[in-house]
C-alpha cells in the first residue's frame, strides 16, 4: 500500500509540473552613442589623410607607368639607332674593301695609286 501511495505522489507532481511555454527573446535594442567632438575630428583627420594617401598612391601610380612608357619608347629608339649603326659599319666595310677600292681605282685611272690606298686602309 506504501507503494502505491507513493506512486501517486509522483504522478500528481509531475502532472503539476507542466512544460512552460518558450519565452520569445527580447528584440536587441540598439542605443545610438553620440560621437565626442575630439572623436569626430579624429574620424575627420583620419579621413582626410587617407584621402591624400589614396590620391598620393594614384599619382605615383600614374607617374610611373608614363616613365615606364618613356623608358620603353626610349629603348626601342637606341635598339634603332644600334641597328642603324651596324648597318652603317657594314656598308663602311663594304665600300672600304680591297676589291671595291681596286674597282673605283680603276674605273677612275688610279690603279697606279692603289699603294696609297692601302696605307689608308690600314
């Protein structure tokens, strides 16, 4: 009979502890803090230098890609040069050859002179 009785007890205490409802959160409440003056003309510098540093950072930007341009025009002008230069030298060498000087020599009338000519040469 203890048993019994006591396993009443435990039915009406749980049937008393009901499942509670699900509390719904609060909403977050979002406060706005007002910014103080030395922290708003901190924000100010702040933005400022930061905008010179971005316009600093395009100007150079700028700058050197027109020098790298330059500098690229500049090579392709002494590679020409150079080239004009080597083949300037092997006409040189073309005119100033043994078997030319002979032949304006003698178109000429000077192959009695052709002596002289090689002394030139070398």
């Amino acid at each position: 009979m203890i048993k019994v009785v006591s396993n009443t007890a435990r039915e009406l205490s749980n049937e008393q502890e009901a499942p509670q409802p699900v509390q719904q959160p609060r909403p977050v409440s979002v406060s706005k803090v007002a910014w103080s003056p030395f922290e708003r003309s901190l924000m100010i510098v702040g933005s400022i230098v930061t905008l010179f540093l971005i316009i600093t950072l395009l100007s150079t930007k700028v700058t050197m890609n027109s020098r790298q341009h330059r500098l690229q025009d500049l090579q392709n002008q002494i590679t020409r040069v150079k080239n004009a230069n080597t083949s300037t030298h092997q006409e040189i060498a073309e005119l100033t050859s043994q078997s030319n000087l002979k032949a304006a020599a003698h178109k000429y009338g000077l192959s009695d002179k052709i002596s002289n000519v090689r002394n030139i040469n070398k």
